[in-house]
C-alpha cells in the first residue's frame, strides 16, 4: 500500500512540469529577469539627484509604473526630507487609487502535505514532525460556517501544498464547496464571496479550470528572484526546485484567461533591494506581454517554523526599517498594485504600513489546518507552516481602521461584473475605480457591521460611514439616488448588492 502511494506519487511529480510551456515564452533561451540588468540598475542608482527623485515621484503621482533605473534611484534615497517627501507621495498614490478603504481576508490552509522541500517551511516533506492533514467536504463546511458565519469574512485566500492529495481536482472542488456554504447571520446571511487562490505553479490546462470555477486573485509568489539563493533552498530534485516552471506561472495563467493575479517574494532569503527590483521587472514583464501588471504584491518576511534554522537565514534578514522602505518603494514603483501585509507582522508594523501603502490585511487568522472548526486558539507549531504576529480579530482590526477614519471594503464585485484585468487596471490608473469601489464599500461595510459589527465598532463606525455618504452624494450625485435606495434595502436586511 505505502509502496502503491509511493509509486503513484513519483508518477504524479514526473508529470508536473511541462517543459514546452516554459520553452515558449524564453527569448532567445533567456528568461525575462535578468540579473546583470537588475545588478546594473542599482549600480547606477547610487547618489540620486533630488530633482530627480522628485520627477519620479511626479510620474508615480500619475499613476505609471516606474523603471528599474527609477526604482533603484528610490531605493538609493537616504535624505530624510527626500523619504519624506517620498512618504507623502505614497500616501497620495494610495488615496488617489484606493481613497479610503482597507480590504480584509482570511487564510483558509486546506492541506499541508507537500512533495517538496523548502528548507524554510514547516510543511516540507521531510520534516516528519508536522501534523498532516487535508480537509474534507465536512471539514471545509466548519470552518466556513466559522470563517462567513462568525467572524463575517467574505474573501478567503485559500492555500495549498503541492501534493497528489491537493491536486487540481481537489481545488476546484473545495472552492465550490466553499463557495456553496451559506450561513444565517443576525439579519441576513452570511458567504464567502471571493475566493483568491495561492496554490503551486499549474500547466495551462489545470488553470483553465481553476478559471472556470471563478476566482479571485490567482497568487503565486516566487520566494526568491535570485537564481543561486532560489537553488540553495529549493532541492532541484523536487518541483519547486524548478525556478523557470515557477517564473512563468503567470504568464500561464494570463494565457489561460486568468487575468487577475498576485506576485510576492519571502523577504529573508536574499538582498531586498535585489527582490525589490526583480519584483517590479516581473510586474514590468507581465505588463509587457499580457497589457496588465499583477493585481497584488505580497512581501511576507521570513518567520520561525517548526524544524527550521533560521540561523541558516541569519545573512539577509529584513530589518524593520528595511521593511517599511521595502513597502514605500514598491507602493511608488507599481502605484496602481494592491499591497498584502499579513499576520505574519505585528499589530503594530501593520498599523504603520497602512500609511505606507498598504491596502490589504487578514485578521481573525488561524494558519493551522482545521484550525477556524477548531477554534485553537495557541500556536500549534505542528500544524502551521510559520508562526503568527498579530492575533487581532476581524472586529478589533475594523475598529482600528474606524479610528483612523478608514472604512473596511467587502466588496467582492470585481471578478462578478467583469471588472477585471485590463478592466480594472485602467479604472485603477485613471483613479476611476473610486466611483464603483467606494459605494460598494459602504454598501458592503454597512452589511458587516448590522451582520457581526460589536456595539463599540458600529459606534466608532458610524460617523466614519456617515462622512462617506456625504462624501458620495456631492462627488457622484447622478449615482446617489441608486446608492441610497441599495443602501436602505441593505439595512433593512437585502444581502450582497452592489453597483
Ligand atoms: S513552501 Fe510551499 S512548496 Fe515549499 S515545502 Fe512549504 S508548502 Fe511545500
């Protein structure tokens, strides 16, 4: 039996990677990301000329991705008027295109067996201490009835290793399982809307299918840009040791007709400011071939997990000062580009990253399999592929934002109206998107708070939402009416409407 499993195993990572679909979008055998190219970028960056920043502080103003030349004269920038000033911009950049609105998700892990071996992960294959488990149809029903019936979730990541057990089959049907579970809240009823999807590279013909189940965002983030370090924690006996199969994930996405997708490197395992560059190189590239840049960046740090020396990773750790211009830069290089900070970072680096740039967070998060049904409220390293600093509830985190004048957006219309892609990215560009996102955001944000919202949290919201009513009225008068009347069919106990 073991040895069956064994077999049928080594059978179904032979046949993961396919070299043709790699093969096709080299030129002349080259990848796009190109070392010497970054190296001398940053070279040449060294001592920048404030006018100069200034004028690429101008042009990210305008909404425009910046090249490799201006994003290593930012990352150069030591005068703290200039990070100042660059810290200024950021935040106008983020309210041009995002105003006022914080996204929330949760992770949802659905399974920890993994085939390969990441030397800084607790779920590698090797590490026989880890708790393996994949949910089932009942598991994944409890712990959304937690996830879109307690805490009032409406967007998951889900995530997955890379095992015959998680194989594509298995995705796309926990996602419709997921999608499926509805669950009745205190007016209306409580579902997970959105879906975005982290998952290991596919072939084009598995990412046909996770596009027809509909998605959110399709997240796949290369750890590491630099070849030598990517080898050094990714046996090449294994799938992930193939760093082109990993490189190209996107453009296979995009080709299979997913146009919504997320990038991300695990700051820690080699220089940041060489991650920074290839990560808008990549952003770039996508841009290039495909008209659209990814929708989001994430840029977790490396953190502690079961079994893992982090003294092994001791040369490239990613101070806090580091991270804070690791967030400031990118938010200026790809300024139309959401930004994921997660509950990998403390309560408060996460507070200070919202006025960097930062968009998006998780709260209420449990990383360990099965961990939402069972409400574990430690830390069981066993099951969990890196441990958590920011413990905050769905409910503690919206009020936080509320005291900082922020709504919290649940909107999920985007991948359901069509406002996707290319769609989305010149709404963003324009600073147009506003016009949709922000009453959706009130709509869906209103729906929260009467559903799940603690008395103390609707209290500190309301004059919050209050303002943004008014707000919508003199800048959108002709869409007013329209709002209004969705807004009190929201109130009076209508769910999921939107504009
Ligand atoms: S990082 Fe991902 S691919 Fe690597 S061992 Fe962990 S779960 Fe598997």
């Amino acid at each position: 039996m073991f040895i069956k499993e064994n077999a049928d195993k080594r059978a179904w990572i032979h046949q993961r990677i396919r070299r043709s679909e790699i093969d096709k979008y080299l030129i002349n055998g080259k990848s796009f990301l190109d070392e010497t190219e970054i190296q001398k970028a940053l070279n040449a960056g060294a001592d920048p000329d404030p006018q100069y920043i200034r004028a690429i502080l101008d042009k990210s103003l305008m909404i425009e991705n910046l090249s490799l030349t201006e994003t290593a004269a930012l990352l150069h920038v030591t005068d703290l008027s200039l990070i100042s000033e660059m810290r200024e911009t950021a935040l106008k950049i983020k309210k041009k295109v995002y105003d006022n609105r914080v996204v929330t998700f949760a992770p949802l892990y659905l399974g920890n067996f993994c085939v390969n071996n990441c030397l800084y992960c607790g779920f590698k294959e090797d590490n026989c201490d880890a708790r393996r488990k994949v949910l089932n149809d009942r598991d994944i029903r409890d712990e959304i009835r937690t996830l879109a019936g307690k805490v009032g979730h409406k967007r998951l990541i889900v995530v997955y290793g890379e095992h015959p057990r998680n194989d594509i089959d298995y995705i796309i049907e926990s996602i419709r399982t997921i999608y499926d579970v509805k669950v009745k809240v205190r007016k209306g009823e409580g579902n997970i809307r959105r879906v975005n999807v982290n998952a290991p590279p596919f072939a084009i013909a598995d990412l046909e299918k996770l596009r027809d189940v509909g998605i959110g965002t399709y997240q796949v983030f290369q750890e590491t840009y630099h070849k030598q370090s990517y080898a050094r924690v990714h046996p090449a006996n294994t799938i992930k040791g193939d760093y082109l199969w990993r490189l190209y994930a996107m453009h296979r996405a995009f080709e299979a007709g997913i146009d919504d997708v997320g990038l991300g490197v695990l700051f820690g395992l080699y220089d940041w400011r060489f991650e920074i560059m290839a990560l808008v190189k990549h952003s770039l590239e996508l841009e290039r071939v495909f008209g659209i840049g990814p929708h989001t960046v994430s840029f977790p740090r490396l953190e502690p997990a079961l079994n893992v020396e982090m003294k092994d990773f001791k040369q490239y750790r990613v101070s806090d000062e580091d991270f804070k211009r690791i967030i400031l830069v990118l938010r200026l290089a790809i300024p139309h580009t959401g930004m994921i900070i997660t509950a990998r970072e403390t309560a408060d680096m996460r507070k200070q990253s919202l006025s960097l740039g930062v968009t998006q967070m998780d709260a209420s998060t449990k990383i360990g399999v099965g961990a939402y049904q069972e409400n574990i409220t430690d830390q069981d390293a066993r099951r969990q592929q890196f441990l958590l600093g920011d413990p905050r509830t769905l409910d503690q985190l919206i009020r936080e934002f509320c005291e900082q004048g922020m709504i919290t957006s649940f909107c999920t219309a985007g991948y359901r109206c069509g406002r996707t892609g290319k769609c989305i990215m010149e709404l963003l560009r324009k600073g147009e998107e506003g016009k949709f996102c922000k009453l959706n955001a009130i709509l869906t944000f209103q729906e929260w708070l009467d559903d799940f919202g603690s008395e103390e949290t609707q209290a500190i919201a309301r004059p919050v939402l209050e303002k943004e009513i008014s707000e919508v009225r003199e800048k959108y008068p002709k869409m007013y009416p329209k709002f209004r009347q969705y807004y009190e069919r929201i109130r009076n106990g209508e769910r999921d409407l939107y504009i």
